[in-house]
C-alpha cells in the first residue's frame, strides 16, 4: 500500500497552500496600510497648502520633530505657529518615487517633494527628498518625524 507518500503529500500541499494565503492576506493588508499612509499624507499636503490648523492638528503626533531641508528643526507646535501666523506658507507641494514599507503599527514613507512656498519670507527650498515616519494611534495614522534633504545638482 502507497497511501502513506500520498497523505504526506497531500498535508504538505495544504500547508503549503494555507501559508501562500497567509501571505497573500499580509502583503494585501501592508498594501492597504500603504495606501492609507498615502492617503493622509495627501491630506497633510491640502492642509499645509491651506493652512488648516485643525487638520495639521490631528494629523501631527503630539511629539512630532520635523527638520526642514535647511536644518530648521520644528516640533507640532512651532508648525502650528507657523501656519497660524502665516510665517510658513506653501502654494504647491508635490511627491514623487514615494515608497511606504509598513512595520507593525508604524510606517516610513520616502520619496522626493518639490515644494513652492515662503518660510518667514524666504523661499523654501525647491527640490528634496523626504523621509516621514508614522505612527498608528487611536486607529488613525499620525506624522511622528518629517526630515527633508535638499537635493541637489550632480
């Protein structure tokens, strides 16, 4: 009798097929995180063109650190400050090559940004590359860190 061969085979093809769906339903949930991590960062993006307070409120942590591409370094409520008195302002922002990996309840979203703006009457700087960390709190995503590099010219 060759049953023996045939019943491993066939526990081994279940199993098999049961952590391929596993795996299916993680890469489609960490796609789906992704795409919600990139959903609030576009909202962030329409709340800093706007200057809504509210929404910039919410969506940045209350630790969050952001450092900007000439080193300034802000915490939420200097940000907020800054949007309230209109010291920072921005007529554009753009992203592109952005990249989210997903890690538990945190994410790092990376990729480039061009930015059309004035920081306390200067021009921000145009061209960077970014990395923002998030963090998933009370079931939503908030911005924990933001650092900008300025790019520039080979």
């Amino acid at each position: 009798m060759k049953q023996p061969p045939i019943i491993a085979a066939l526990v081994l093809t279940t199993g098999s097929c049961a952590l391929a769906q596993h795996r299916s339903a993680r890469s489609g949930a960490t796609a789906s995180t992704a795409q919600a991590v990139q959903q609030q960062d576009l909202e962030r993006i329409h709340a800093q063109i706007t200057a809504d307070t509210l929404a910039l409120r919410r969506i940045y942590a209350d630790d969050f650190l952001g450092i900007g591409p000439t080193g300034v370094v802000r915490n939420k409520a200097e940000v907020i400050a800054d949007f309230t008195s209109h010291a920072l302002t921005y007529q554009s922002i753009t992203t592109a090559e952005v990249r989210v990996r997903v890690y538990g309840n945190a994410a790092v979203e990376t990729g480039r940004s061009t930015m059309v703006g004035q920081d306390r009457g200067r021009a921000v700087p145009r061209d960077n590359r970014f990395t923002r960390v998030w963090v998933m709190t009370a079931g939503r995503w908030q911005l924990v860190a933001n650092h900008y590099s300025l790019m520039t010219s080979p």
